[in-house]
C-alpha cells in the first residue's frame, strides 16, 4: 500500500478528467478530482450541451414560417429569452448533479477548489495539500478576446449563453466554429446579427465547396457576414456599444461577443513547480501516452491542443485509464475524426479535405451534389443542401465526405464508421439508399464532378 494520498489525482472535471477518474477509479485506483467551476466542464456548461439546446431553439422560429406552407397556421410568434435561458440552467444544473452522482458513485474523493502543482507528487487546493502516484492535468481551454481597446465589454461562449437580456443586435467576431454556430443561434432567436472574419473566407480548416457553400447559405439566413473585417475598438454608447472596425465603419449593436479561438486552461496551475513543458502553441506536451517531461504527470483533452473536441477527450480519457491502470495497451486511433459545426443548415465533414487529398493522394476524384431539401418544396424556403465525396483514384477509396444541410451531423457520424473501415467509391455506389432521404445522394453519385 502506497503512503501517497492518492493512486491518481485528476485536475478538472470536464470530459477528459472525469472520464479518466471514472475509469481508473473502476480499475481500483484511488482517486480524487478537483474542479473549481463546474462539473462537467466546457461540454457541459458553456459548450456542446447548451450550444445544442439553443439551436434547438433558434431552429423554431423558421420551422413556424416553413409550415405556413404545409398548411398549419398560428397565432403571433414570440420568443422569450428568460424562458429558454433558465430553462437551460435547470437541464445543466440536472447534468451537473449526474456528474457527481457518476463520481461518487465508483467511490473517487471530489474536491470542490482551483488546484495547483506543488512539485511533481504533490497538488494543493486551498491550504490543503495531496500526494499522488500519478497526476493528471485536464484543465481545457479558456476562451481567447483579441486585445483591442474596449474588449472588457464584450462578452465570450463562457458568458453568452447567461445574457440577463436578449441582444436584439449581435456582433460576432471570428470565423471558426464558436462564430458561426453562435452567429446562426442569434439569428434564429431574432437578433440583427453581424459576423466578421479576419480573413477571405471564414471556416479556415475546412473543405473550400463547404465554406463558399456555408457562406451562401448563411447569408441567405440573414446573417450580415463581412469578410476582411475585424473589430479595432469597442465602447459604450447611450443605444448599446459602438464597434469600431478595420474598413473604418463603426456599428452600433446591444452586445459583442468575442469567438476568436481558445487557449488552454493552466493559469496558476503551477506548471514551474515541476519539469511540465509547453508546446510552441503553449499547449502541455505530451508523448504517446499522454506523459508530459515530469514522467508521473500527465495531460489529455484541449490543454494538450490536438483537436478540441468532446469525444476526443473522453477516448483520450478512457485510453490514459486502461494503460495506467487497467494494463491495456490502448492507443486512441485519431483518423479520420468526424466533426460538426450546428450552424443552418449543419455542416457535417469527415477526412481530407480536397486540398488535402490533393497533397496527400495526388490524383482524387470528386463527386459533389447541391439540391433543395425535398421539405423545402412545399416549405418555400431557400435553402441548398451540398454534399462531397473525394476519392483516391488509386484505391477507389473514399478519403473525405463533406456535407451542409439538415442534419450533416446525425448523417456524418454513419458514413464515418465507413470511412473508418476504407471503404470504396464501388462499396459506396452497391449500398442500396434509403429512400427518399437526403443521405441516399451519398450512395447515387455517379458522375465525377467535373465530367460532362
Ligand atoms: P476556432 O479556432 O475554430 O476559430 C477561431 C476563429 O477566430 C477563427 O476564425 C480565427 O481566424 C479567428 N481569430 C483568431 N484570432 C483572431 C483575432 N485576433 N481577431 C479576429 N479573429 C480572430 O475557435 P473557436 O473559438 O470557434 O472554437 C474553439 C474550438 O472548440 C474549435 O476549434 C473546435 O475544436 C471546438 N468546438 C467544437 C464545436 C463542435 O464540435 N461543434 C463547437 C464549438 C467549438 P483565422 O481562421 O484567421 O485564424
């Protein structure tokens, strides 16, 4: 029996942490958690959940107008912002609840505290010290505000969701997945939303068809998307704030709300304390095995950089426990990820990207498709959905699929598995679709993009 306090002391509570804690803590480790905020972490609180919640509730207030056409009517649309926003706090305050409950019950010791190194044994929370065998740092990330005069006044995805009232302007600064699910989310709900990216086109990172095409999209939602803009300044004005921006223009809008990326999460965590080291990116480098330079110390999920992702988290999560205390040599298989961004419609992608395949394959072939959802023919709204598929022409594989449109996510998830287990353009082309569906264009492209 060890003297150390602890087989394994977890630093953060959000997805990575406690799917470590809970793992480990089945295969017998003793194990405490510490967590200063709230159970669950980003996902929970601030991320996924919530997001999800809202889009759920900003999806209403078109679906009212689309079923004019299928001949429902009623009465005089109103949102009310209080309703949804607590409403939300009760579901999160249930999940919370849960987290614990999933703790407690495989017996880890949750310490409510900001805790910070010691040396490479020891952690402190409060005036409390504990030793452990093993440590492991799952701390996230923190949203990131560009600094410019004023940006005190803007809010981040930390804060947005708890708005005591409802913006009925929004800015939106940044490009990537927080920016335009929360510029979609807004605009939904009712506000004047304005988004602005720093650079050509937003979504950097992502297939070139899904960005032109997610542009198109958004803008025909309303969304006032201006490229090569950013923000140079923020203050408050007797209407709201006033934004001042890069093509000279100033906006007036009831709140701004800063996406512009995240950094991980390790302030007064006293990394210097140990032999911890840091990425060029600032991120916790980790080996393999999620070990960093002080060998007992380990780190997974956002704070490690990587892609910042729930399930990525729990797999690292589950990986880290089963090797550590479980005896299984688990390593977590990071191809071909799957992601979505709940914008409207979603967008939906797994693998290479076209230019990626280029560089990676050489010669590709490329099927794509663009048609109006068969609910919005009779529905009348103007809303295209577009698919991809990429192809190496050496194997026939299917190397990357893309897709913006009703459930991209639900419909990526399933053609991921099959990506997963390679597989070809021909095994594509002999699965029978389901018909009629928008997913079945996945199994009926038969003529590369590009050939007459
Ligand atoms: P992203 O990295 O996706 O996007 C950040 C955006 O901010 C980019 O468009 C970037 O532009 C822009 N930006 C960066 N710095 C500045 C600056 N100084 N001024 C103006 N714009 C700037 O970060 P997010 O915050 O959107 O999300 C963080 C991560 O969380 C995501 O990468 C994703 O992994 C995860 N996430 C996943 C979700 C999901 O699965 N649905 C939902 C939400 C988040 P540029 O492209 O030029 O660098």
């Amino acid at each position: 029996m060890s003297d150390l306090d602890f087989d394994l002391f977890v630093i953060g509570a959000g997805s990575g942490g406690v799917r470590a804690a809970r793992m480990a803590a089945g295969f017998g480790a003793r194990v405490a958690i510490a967590e200063d905020r709230y159970m669950g972490g980003t996902c929970v609180n601030v991320g996924c959940v919530p997001k999800k919640l809202y889009v759920y509730a900003s999806e209403y207030g078109k679906s009212f107008t689309d079923a004019q056409g299928f001949g429902w009517s009623s009465g005089e649309k109103r949102f009310d912002w209080a309703t949804l926003r607590d409403n939300k706090k009760t579901e999160i305050s249930r999940l919370n609840a849960i987290y614990r409950r999933l703790l407690d019950g495989v017996d880890a010791t949750i310490i409510d505290g900001r805790a910070r190194l010691i040396d490479a044994k020891t952690v402190a929370v409060g005036d409390k010290h504990y030793t452990a065998r093993k440590i492991l740092i799952a701390t996230g990330g923190w949203p990131y505000k560009p600094d410019f005069p004023g940006n005190e006044l803007a809010v981040t995805s930390n804060e947005v969701f708890d708005l005591d009232e409802f913006p009925k302007r929004l800015l939106v600064i940044g490009g990537g997945y927080i920016a335009v699910e929360f510029a979609g989310i807004f605009n939904g709900l009712g506000s004047q939303v304005t988004q602005l990216y720093r650079g050509p086109l937003f979504l950097r990172g992502f297939d070139s068809d899904i960005r032109a095409h997610a542009a198109q999209e958004i803008r025909k939602t309303g969304v006032d998307l201006r490229m090569e803009t950013n923000i140079t300044g923020l203050e408050r004005s007797s209407g709201g704030l006033i934004a001042s921006l890069t093509d000279g223009s100033r906006i007036e809008v009831d709140a701004v709300l800063c996406a512009a990326g995240r950094r991980p999460h390790l302030e007064g965590l006293g990394l210097e304390k140990t032999a911890v080291k840091l990425t060029s990116h600032g991120t916790i480098e980790i080996n393999d095995e999620f070990q960093t330079a002080e060998p007992n110390i380990y780190a997974l999920g956002d704070v490690t950089g990587g892609m910042e992702l729930t399930p990525v988290a729990l797999a690292e999560g589950m990986a880290f426990a089963r090797r550590e205390f479980g005896g299984l040599n688990k390593i977590v298989d990071y191809d071909f990820i799957p992601t979505a961004v709940f914008s409207q419609p979603n967008i939906g992608t797994v693998g290479f990207t076209e230019g990626e395949a280029q560089m990676e394959f050489g010669e590709i072939t490329l099927y794509k498709s663009t048609f109006r959802p068969m609910k919005h023919t009779i529905s009348g709204r103007d809303e295209k959905t577009f698919m991809k598929l990429i192809v190496e022409d050496a194997t026939d594989r299917v190397v990357g699929v893309h897709m913006m449109g009703p459930d991209a996510g639900e419909i990526i998830q399933g053609i991921a598995i099959a990506l997963k287990a390679g597989a070809t353009k021909a095994t594509f082309d002999s699965t029978i679709g389901i018909h009629p569906t928008a997913a079945e264009e996945f199994v009926t492209m038969r003529e590369p993009w590009g050939d007459d």
